[in-house]
C-alpha cells in the first residue's frame, strides 16, 4: 500500500466526503460531535498549511477518552443504534487528525463506507436512496485521489487529473457495479440473516407504551411522526370503523394504566387460506414503523395472513419478533364480530374488575348512586354518555395535569378537561366501580388518505384510547367515551375536532397537499416493492424471466448469469487497462504527426518533437517560424508544465496553429 504524502486535491475530496457522509446522519447526532467535526476539519486544514503541527499522542489519547466519555453522558448504558452509530462517528470524526499519506487515509474511506450503509437503519426512503448513491459515488471518487498519488505527481509517474475527471472516473465504476447489484437483488434468493442484533433504535421510541397515564396520549397528539401505512386489500371502512388495536390495559394503579394479564397467544400456521379468513369483510396489509416492540395493529376482529404473526385471547396481532425496521404485514378482519361471547373466566373477570384500594371515593359514590337507577350494563353506560354530554367537558390535547391523589374525582368533577386518554380512564373506572368488567384499549383511530396511491397513513396524533365493556351473551362491546363529547374526532378525524391545536398538516392548502400527497406516494410504493419483493413475488418475477425450470437448473441459470457478469467486468476492466491515457502534449503531437504525414512527410514511431519540428524545417523552412513556435508550446507542456496540462484556450489556440500549418504546406505542395 502506498505512503506516499497526500496531496492537496485528495485532502479536499476526503473533507468534502467526511462532511457529506456525516450530514446523512445530522438530525440523530448530538450537537457536540458536530462541533467536533468542524473543530477537527479546521484543525485539519491548519496542520496541511504548516501553521499547527499535528497532535501529539497525548493529545489524541484524551481526545478519545472525551469521545467516549461523550457518548456515556449523552446515552448512558443502554445501547441503540443511535448509540453505536455516534460512537463510529466520533471515532471518524478524530480520525483526520492522524492521516498524512495514502495508506492512512484507506481507513478513513472504508469507515465512510460503513457510514453510509448505516444510513439505511433509519431512512429507506427513496430520495435518501439517491442521496446515498451520490455520496457512495463522491466516496469512490475520494478513493480514485488518493489512489492518484500525492504531493509530486511528475516523480511516481502519474498524471493528476481535475477534480471533475475523478468524479468522472467514480461514476463509471459505479455504473459498472450496477448489473452485479441488480442480479445480486432480482435473482439471488433473498434468505433470512443467520445472525442479527436486536437492538432497539430510539427514533422508534416515539409512539405507543406499555402503560398509560392521563396524559401521554396526549402527547402523542401533539406529533406527527409516522406511524404506519394501510392499504385495504378487500373492503373500504368507513372512517367511524378505523379502530386500531394494539394493547389492551387492565391494571389500575390509582395513576396510570398497564398490562398485567397475560392472555393466551394463539401461532396461527396457516398462511392466510383457512376458512375463518374466508368470512373477513376487509383485508388490509400494513407497512409498520419501527417501534422496538412485539405489538401490531388489528382492525376489528383480525386474524393474520403473514406468518410469524400470533393472535392473543384479547383481540391484538403479536409478532414473535420485536419490530426494528419497516415490516410489511396483512390480515383479514371482521368489523361487527364481537370477542367473548362464550363467557369470561374467573381469572379474567378478576384482572378487568380491578380496582386500587382507595382513593376516588367520590367516583365510587356517584357510580353506585348511578347503577341504582340504571340497573342493566347498557343502560349504565347510556346514563355515562348522558352524563358526560350534558356537563361541560373539554376534548383538548392541552389538559394541564392532575396532581391529586384522586385523579379520577378530579377530571370527573374538577377540571373536566381531557384528551381521550381522560375520558377512557375514568369510564373504566366507574364501570369497574359497579361491577362490569372493563378495559382501556389503545391504539389509533382513523387515518389519512393518500388519493394518489389510494393507500392510508396513520400518524402519532391519531393515537387513541378507548373502552371495552363486557356483556353476558354479548361479549366484548366498543364504547368511544371521546366521541360523547366531540363526535367530529371520530367522523371526521383529530384534524377537525382540534382545529386550533392540530400539529399535522393541514389539507386546506390544495397545491401544497398535492405535492406531499406525490410525494408520500413515492415513498409509499417505494417501501411497499421493497418490503413485498421476497418470497412468493421472487419466485414469480424468476418464473416469468426464466420460464418453470427445476431446482437443478436453477442453479445452473444463476451459476451462469453470475460468471457471466463477473466475466464482463473483467472484460471492462480490461479494456480499462489497455486504453492508453494521453496527455494534453501526447494529444498535441498525435494531431501534429497526423497533419505532417497526411502531406506526405514520413515519419518513424521513435521520433521526438525535437526531430519531428527539424523534419518539417528541412521540407518547409519558409514557415520555420509557425513551425518552431508549436514545437516551443509542446515542450513547454512535455517539460515544464508538472501537470502536463494546458488550459482549453491554450489547446485549441495550438490546435488552430497545426491546421493553419497544414493548410499552408499544402498549398506550398501545390504552388
């Protein structure tokens, strides 16, 4: 490997391409790698100018210690990609410090590499695709400069080139690679990874939690942030019937909500063909952000059709795997089927009937004084609705917070404002209190939809709680507590019920929602070709492309077309090697020999311009001027100038000259 000094043109390509690889990931790193990498980057340019000398061992040691010492305060002991990633990256940061030749600045390249294929953990998007070709390719063409030479191009005999050239020179490498990509993705069976790391992104962090307090929900409403995309493969709910489920919630701790029953899990080995299946009255195949969890998302009562998805006795779709990317999965649902209609065991009623020992004592008494005039669960829950209706309750995803001991008195008949988390809560409460079984379900409600791609995005601020109450011979029953006091949130989504405190974006702009709308779609059917293209739609695109063959030539076909593809790039490269690079003054005297030898001079391979001038003298010396002074401006590019380059007005201004002087020794022939 080389070590010779770097140069000025390979210096630049690798600050541009640090600061390039580093931008990918500047919205999930913290602020003081940032400063580092510009302190280091001026830092670095002051060494290459002679003005600082470059840091003493000592110094790079405490540098590292502080990189370290950054990343524990900024995420503690728990590990995450974003973790890990601004590790590598104070690390590459520090690293132009020390790289002063060729083979030092290798490292710096390939740790680059890896940056960039980082990138695709957090954005699969395509535009951050095309964004990462161009930095892959701006990458390439970092490795071309180093690998040009360094300091005295003249003395390791190689000509430099212009920064153009060399990125030039990257993008047909990277056009080269790009048949053995596009097998490698369309043909190659795409198995499962023998190993992977379960470690869990806090980007994904944003969403859904175990437990629920007043208000989080809450503050879930107040974000944007996506949280997956529906297609309805079979079926259209109307927006009222968008109920997403993901937990369920039993337990009351007087504060907050959580799960501590655990109902039975049933693995479903089917792949979507079982009769049940066959009775759903809306399929539907979800792109699901990544969420660092097991749960998914059911719509009514669903049973999967991805393997590797269970169903649990509570209605919810678990996958065996926590989620750590974008998953694509489907399911069919039946949207009036009701859940517990065969009864409810000891030990569920136990957990739904739970309720802390004291406290809300005014919540106990108004609910018994309540049940005494409305003996039937129903006719309870219709006396609720009337209640809440009738009394001045808010829906606002500004509430202010509870700080009693009682929280439930004190949302019911103190504050009386609350987003639905509020609302859920306190219901299950007073249904409990009387004795009905009851639980808090959250998930999300509703959707956006997508009229260009005809698909729908559920976002944070669809977030959503509501009740389930259980019935003798009924079952489980919805009731939405939210929409007796603000109906417009579930018939028309949060967006008009919360006008004035909405944080997504807003459809009344036309031509600004059309280009989103684009947009989204792109990315929708993007992560959609991506996500699906495996499996079954594999084998079918295989098919098409090659007709029915078994499994032997199969094997035989992808041998082939790989050698054959790795054959054609041997060929390229070797049509690479054997094409002879010419210098400006090489180029100068081939166009000079052509015109002498087409008026008939000849001329002996093994000929200088030295010798080549004093030909054309002896049969011209009337124009030993015009003569003299091409040879003068070669040698000046052959001999003088290092680079062996003209600027283009100089080029064409010699190339011009040798014509004029080929026209005048043709004229001198027939004079």
């Amino acid at each position: 490997m080389k070590s010779e000094p770097l140069g000025h043109i390979a210096l630049l390509f690798l600050a541009v391409n640090l600061t390039l690889a580093l931008l990918l990931h500047m919205e999930r790193l913290p602020v003081w790698i940032i400063g580092a990498a510009i302190a280091v980057l001026v830092w670095r340019y002051f060494i290459y100018l002679g003005r600082v000398a470059s840091p003493h061992w000592v110094v790079k040691g405490l540098l590292v210690a502080s990189g370290f010492t950054g990343i524990y305060l900024t995420y503690g002991w728990q590990p995450s990609i974003e973790a890990m990633v601004s590790l590598l990256v104070a690390g590459l940061v520090l690293k132009p410090l020390e790289v002063e030749a060729t083979n030092e600045s290798y490292l710096l390249i390939f740790l680059s590499y890896l940056l960039i294929a980082l990138n695709f953990l957090f954005d699969q998007s395509p535009l951050g695709y095309i964004w990462v070709m161009a930095i892959l390719v701006l990458t390439l063409a970092t490795q071309v400069a180093v690998n040009l030479g360094g300091e005295k191009p003249e003395e390791n005999h190689i000509i430099s080139q212009s920064p153009g050239k060399i990125v030039g020179q990257a993008f047909l490498i990277f056009l080269k690679s790009i048949p053995l990509a596009l097998f490698l993705f369309f043909i190659l069976p795409r198995l499962d990874p023998l190993w992977s790391m379960n470690i869990s992104t806090q980007a994904g962090t944003i969403g859904l939690s175990n437990s629920m307090s007043p208000g989080d929900v809450a503050e879930l409403g107040k974000s944007d942030e996506l949280a997956f995309r529906v297609r309805f493969l079979e079926g259209k709910p109307d927006v009222k019937q968008l109920y997403w489920r993901a937990l369920v919630l039993d337990y009351f701790d007087g504060e907050q909500w959580s799960q501590k029953y655990k109902p039975e899990i049933d693995w479903p080995p089917f792949d979507g063909d079982s009769s049940e299946n066959a009775q759903a009255n809306v399929s539907y195949e979800i792109i699901l952000q990544p969420h660092d969890e097991n749960w998914l998302y059911a719509l009514g009562v669903s049973k999967p059709i991805t393997t590797g998805i269970g169903v649990s006795e509570d209605g919810r779709l678990v996958s065996k795997k926590k989620i750590h990317s974008q998953t694509l999965y489907k399911a069919n649902a039946q949207l009036n089927q009701t859940m517990g209609k065969a009864g409810l065991t000891k030990k569920a009623s136990r957990y739904y009937l739970q309720l802390p020992a004291s406290g809300n004592l005014k919540s106990r008494q108004f609910a018994q004084d309540l049940k005494s005039t409305h003996k039937g669960s129903l006719d309870f829950a219709r006396a609720l609705k009337r209640y809440i209706s009738e009394n001045e309750f808010y829906y606002t995803l500004s509430p202010g917070a509870l700080n009693s001991d009682s929280t439930i008195d004190e949302f019911l008949f103190e504050t009386q404002k609350g987003f639905c988390a509020h609302f859920a809560g306190s219901v299950v409460y007073l249904m409990r209190s009387v004795g009905i079984p009851a639980r808090v379900v959250l998930g999300y409600q509703g959707a956006e939809e997508n009229p260009v791609a005809g698909y729908y995005s559920v976002y944070q601020y669809n977030a959503h709680a509501w009740v389930e109450i259980w019935v003798e011979g009924l079952g489980w029953l919805r009731i939405d507590p939210t929409a007796w006091i603000s109906p417009e949130r579930i018939e028309q989504g949060v967006e008009s019920a919360l006008k004035n405190e909405f944080v997504g974006f807003s459809s009344g702009s036309s031509w600004l929602g059309s280009i989103r709308n684009q947009m989204n779609a792109l990315n929708y059917y993007w992560n959609d070709w991506m996500l699906s293209y495996k499996g079954d739609a594999q084998q079918k695109f295989i098919s098409e492309l090659f007709g029915d063959r078994d499994q032997a030539q199969m094997i035989g076909i992808y041998v082939a077309c790989f050698f054959a593809l790795i054959g054609a790039v041997f060929l390229t490269l070797l049509f690479d090697f054997k094409r002879v690079r010419l210098s400006d003054g090489q180029r100068l005297i081939k166009r000079y020999r052509l015109g002498l030898e087409s008026k008939g001079y000849e001329l002996k391979d093994v000929m200088s311009i030295k010798q080549i001038s004093q030909l054309a003298l002896t049969a011209s010396p009337h124009l030993a001027k015009d003569i003299n002074w091409i040879r003068e401006q070669i040698e000046v590019c052959l001999y003088v100038d290092p680079d062996s380059r003209f600027s283009k007005v100089d080029y064409r201004k010699i190339t011009a000259s040798i014509k004029k002087l080929s026209r005048q020794i043709s004229k001198a022939q027939h004079a």
